[in-house]
C-alpha cells in the first residue's frame, strides 16, 4: 500500500468552530455524601474542586473552571499529513456523520501537539465513544518529566503548585471536558497509582455521578522482591472505570485459556470422555444437578476475566514493543480496555499519548483515534509508532485512514511561510485572538472593534510605508476609526517613520491613525493570551526547526558512528532533547529503526547524539534522522551512503 507525507505546500490550516455550550451539570449526589442532621450544619462539597460559581448583582453564573483555567481559543497548524491511500473514502463517510464531520474535519485520524484542556474545549460535545488517560501520577516531578522538554517541564510544574489540592483542580478541569467529549454510551479509564487514586476516585464520583462508577481494575505486575522496613512491596496501578450514563457500551472481556492442563487445573475436576471421544469434565450448574463441560469448547470460549489483570510490565529485553521510555504501558493491556469498551470504528481518545500506546492499538483494532501530548518528542514517537504499524500492514491493503499531527499554540514558522496569503492572514488574526475578515483588501480582520492588517507569509517580507498608508486610509473611510493594528515579521524603517508621523497628528484629517506595528515573535503579540492567566504567555510561539547536522565515521566493516553533536536548535535558549534514526528509509517514509526511537544516557538522562549501527550488507543506503528540540522545533534530515 503507498503512503506518503503530503506535499506542505498542499497544507491546509485547520480551525474548528468552538463547540456549543456544555449543558451536563454535576450530578446529584447520593445519600452516602449527606451528613445526619444529628451532626449539625456541617457543609459538604458536592462539587468538585475548582468549580466556580460567581455571584453578580443577585444573579449566580456557573463559570466551572474558568476561575482556575479561563477559555483561550488559538488555531490549529496541521504540519503533516501522512497518508494511506483510503483519506477520501473516510471524508466521504464524515458527510453522514456530524459529529464525525466536526471531529475529523479532514478525515484523517488526529495526532495534537498542545496543551489538552485548550484543545478539548475545541472538539465537539458528544463524539467520542471511549477515553483512555494515563495522566501524570502524583508521585513526585522527576518521575514524571519523561521527556524533557520545556512544554512537558512547565506543565508538569503547574500540577504540583498547592499540592493534592492544586492537582485535583488541574485534573477535574480535564475530566469535566472529557466528560462532555463522551457520548451517552461512551466510558472512559483514568489510570493511576495509590499516590492519587482514591482523592480522584472521590473528585470522578463528583462530575460523573457515583451511580456511573463501574469497577476500580487492578493492574497487577510482577517484578523484583525487595524487603522494606515499613510497608510491603506496592505491585499494581488502579484503573477507574466510569460510564457517562446508563446504557455504555461494554462487551464482558475474556481471556484465552493457556493449555488444556491450565483449563483443568483450574476445574480442579477429573477429565472424563464421552461416546464420541470428546474430553469434559464435571460442574455444578445449581439444584445439586452437574452438567458437562466440553474442554474444547471451553478452550474457545475463553475465561471470564475480572477486576485484577495480571500483565507484566515491558521489560528491557522486550525488543518488539519497547520504545524506550520508563512509563510505557503494555499493548495488551489497552487491548483489553478497547475490546471491553468499544466496538470497530468507535472513536478513541488518548489525551496524554506518550509514547503511543493508544492511539497504536486502535489503529490495529480498527478503530478511529485522536491523541495529544504536550510534549513534541511524545508526538514525534507516536507519529513513527503509527506509521511502523501501517508499514506492517501494507500488505493487507486495509482502508485504514490517514493521520495528522496538528499543533496548538507552538507553531512552526517555515510551515506558516508555506501558506497562500489568504491562510497566513486568517491564521494570524485568530492567533492575535481577532475575527477574520476578506472583505476588504487593506483590512483583513477585527479586534475588539480595532481593524487588523496582516503582512505576507514569508519571514523576508516587510510591511513598508505604501502598506501603511494605504490601511491608515482603509481603517478610517471604511471604519471611520482612529486605531489600528499591523501585524507582520518585519517592519521597514519608512513604515515606522510613517506610523509616528501619522500618530502624531491631532487633527482629524483623513490620514489621521494611531497604528500600533507588532511582529509576530514579540510579546505584544501574545499579550491578548496572558490577560487570560499570567501563566498562559508559553502557550503563543512561534519556532524553528533545528539545525541538524550529521558527522559520519566508519568504524568497521558495515559499521558505522553517526553523530549529530554539532546539531544545534535555532530557538532561544533550545536544547536537542531526542534524536530518532531510520537505517533503512524509504522516500516519504520516516520510521525510526527498532531501538532508535528514544535513545537516553543512563547517567546524565541526556540524549544520545552519537550512536553506532551495523547494516546488514554492504552498498548504497539512504539513512534518515529526525531531531527535535526542547522547545518543539523538529527537523528530518534525509542522507545517502555507501556503506563498505
């Protein structure tokens, strides 16, 4: 099956309309949350932490988690499509969907960089059928700062501030979201470890009703037998199960018998043989009465699983499914989450992807997917990991659809130089926080009632005087105002030299404007992102790609050391955090070589720059190394050798 990136210069930007109101309230509490009147007028909470209600002029308003969290709505930046041959068969099937329609606006399944909750508030209500989060655990920063990079530092620095306290509001505000995402059948699994399980199986009981809980699963693993002083060993992560209401979807999970002797031990029954030679054993069907249990049929059936799965953890032998990482979960353990909960062609969500283990089984159990992380090499990971799941797939001719990896609030500037005019100035009027207008050729949007011009795509250009009096003029015959607001990369000096004559003038002749000139990198013009919340301003910027250079060495026959150390990040104050390698890459196919996803000193927990690969023959390849940096920039490389 043939598969490629889509030509950049083919992109289209991606903005999805804010979903209507959330009208899911909080559910009534049941009996086990009131206080007997004997005790007095002790208040309990029945709301979760961080809701907000106001109170003005006699009127209440419910502003849930505005108050902790306020709504900042930015564009999307698709920055690559990769495609598998079926995208408009999928568009064609969105038509008769809405919800599917609003969801998967392209018809590609979608990969998000950004910040989760801003990004759910901009899906629509009602369309998702199941939620899988492994959110971070409340057990301390360093074991949660997986990958290192500024986005994933300062989000996880936000959680801890105030404690369980300030954790619980971080997470309720997610899980409100969620809750409106599902649909009424829908069901989502929030896992944890016993840091935090039972302070947010309190908070869930809250936004999803107690009556909706279904069962806490136990994820049971081995490992090392350690003798502690003051508590035994801790085995196992807690998994809650809530349903959105009555009526989810839920298939009972079942689990192949291992042998016929496990089947037996298991009975703990004699094996008899019937007339037709076919092996059973003996068990009580009730009102003293034994019936026959066919082991063959049984062996089929399988064993009905409960509320303890014992799977181990990926071990650093497993060289199949181990990406690298030290939280990665096992694929059979969202298998049984999936095959329990959802159905072929559900929608699947995953808002803290990681490393891809989710959005990775349901697209091998055919189900529709969105994923999100705030990290860029977490995005980077699961990109390859979808796209080596396809490549195992290409002989089966599946129609599987294409997938996207958008951005939200980190933006990559040499894509935004790749749009038409028309699309850099609709993107950059709805990241200015304005509403677009092509109504005019001189004004291309408002503000708060303030006329906007925005430049041209590329970072060459700059907006010179005849640009500026040819707005000043527009802004006011048109708007007959007196501000305006020129966005772009640059600025000559005669246009500021125009926008200080024009605003120095107190008379109200015709070329009389005060202009505000704003580059798009300055802080102004994230400003209208920080009046939400001081800690918003690294949620607007804009970023380059890093500059990889790539140092090789032959070290014997067929082995080679490739060193990208003289790689260095073009963003301020950027680091390289990851490098990714593709021994064998194919035009428009970068998947990393197993073992080389997410390659970490054991000292330093640093990235490894220099690695080393023996290939397996001698003569013409072609290598590929993706490099990402900590500030979300990231950088394909392609280079051909012969290999001696």
């Amino acid at each position: 099956m043939s598969r490629k990136v889509k030509n950049t210069e083919d992109m289209e930007i991606s903005f999805i309309a804010p979903p209507e109101g959330n009208e899911d309230v909080i559910p009534d509490q049941k009996e086990h949350f009131q206080l007997p009147t004997r005790f007095g007028a002790v208040p309990v909470d029945e709301a979760p932490l961080g809701w907000e209600i106001e109170t003005r002029r006699r009127e209440v308003k419910v502003t849930k988690f505005q108050h902790a969290y306020p709504t900042i709505r930015l564009p999307l930046q698709e920055v690559k499509r990769v495609e598998f041959g079926h995208g408009e068969a999928f568009l064609a099937e969105n038509e008769k969907d809405n919800k599917l329609k609003a969801l998967f606006p392209t018809g590609a399944n979608r990969l998000f960089f950004g910040d989760n909750l801003h990004i759910m508030r901009q899906l629509p209500s009602e369309s998702i059928d199941l939620i899988y989060i492994d959110p971070p655990f409340f057990s301390g920063r360093n074991y949660n700062v997986i990958f290192g990079d500024k986005n994933e530092v300062r989000s996880f620095s936000d959680i801890w501030e105030g404690g369980m306290p300030g954790y619980l509001v971080w997470l309720n505000a997610r899980l409100w979201e969620m809750k409106r995402l599902l649909k009424p059948t829908g069901s989502i699994y929030v896992h944890l470890d016993w840091h935090a399980v039972h302070y947010v199986k309190v908070e869930m009981d809250k936004i999803f009703g107690a009556d909706n809980f279904r069962n806490e699963i136990i994820w049971h693993y081995s490992g090392w037998n350690k003798q502690l002083n003051d508590h035994v060993e801790r085995r196992h992560d807690s998994l809650l199960f809530y349903a959105k209401g009555k009526g989810n979807y839920f298939t009972y999970p079942k689990r192949p018998w291992e042998s016929k002797e496990e089947y037996v031990k298991k009975r703990k029954q004699k094996v008899h043989v019937d007339e037709q030679g076919r092996e059973y054993v003996l068990s009580d069907a009730g009102g003293g009465q034994r019936v026959r249990r066919f082991i063959e049929e049984a062996m089929a059936y399988g064993s009905p699983l409960d509320d303890v799965w014992d799977i181990d953890k990926i071990n650093n032998s497993d060289r199949l499914e181990r990406i690298g990482y030290p939280t990665q979960k096992p694929e059979v353990l969202l298998e049984g989450i999936l095959k329990m909960s959802s159905n072929e062609g559900n929608v699947i969500d995953d808002f803290f992807c990681g490393g891809g283990t989710t959005p990775a089984v349901a697209q091998r159990l055919n189900r529709r997917w969105i994923a999100c992380d705030q990290s860029r090499i977490a995005v980077a990971i699961t990109a390859d990991r979808i796209a080596k799941i396809m490549q195992q797939k290409d002989d089966l001719f599946l129609p599987v659809p294409d997938f996207t990896v958008e951005h939200w609030g980190i933006y990559e500037a040499p894509k935004l130089e790749q749009y038409s005019i028309e699309q850099f100035r609709e993107f950059v009027v709805k990241a200015f926080g304005g509403r677009p207008e092509s109504a005019s050729d001189a004004i291309h949007g408002m503000r708060y009632g303030v006329p906007l011009y925005v430049g041209e795509p590329s970072r060459k250009s700059r907006i010179c005087r005849d640009d500026v009096a040819r707005f000043a003029k527009a802004v006011y015959e048109e708007r007959r105002a007196n501000h305006g607001v020129m966005l772009g990369w640059n600025f000559g000096p005669d246009a500021r030299k125009a926008a200080e004559i024009l605003a120095a003038r107190e008379n109200r002749r015709i070329d009389f404007v005060r202009l505000n000139l704003i580059r798009l990198e300055d802080e102004a013009f994230r400003e209208h992102v920080v009046t939400k919340n001081r800690d918003y301003a690294p949620l607007l910027s804009f970023i380059q790609p890093p500059e990889v250079r790539i140092a090789v060495r032959r070290v014997s026959p067929l082995t080679y050391e490739f060193d990208v150390s003289e790689s260095v990040s073009l963003n301020k104050d950027g680091l390289i955090a990851n490098v990714q390698w593709d021994f064998s890459h194919k035009a428009g196919r970068f998947n990393s070589t197993q073992g080389y996803t997410f390659l970490r000193d054991k000292k330093t927990g640093r990235p490894l720059l220099a690695v080393q690969y023996a290939f397996p023959k001698a003569g013409a390849h072609t290598i590929a190394c993706s490099v990402q940096d900590d500030q979300g920039g990231e950088r394909t490389v392609v280079q051909p050798i012969e290999v001696t």
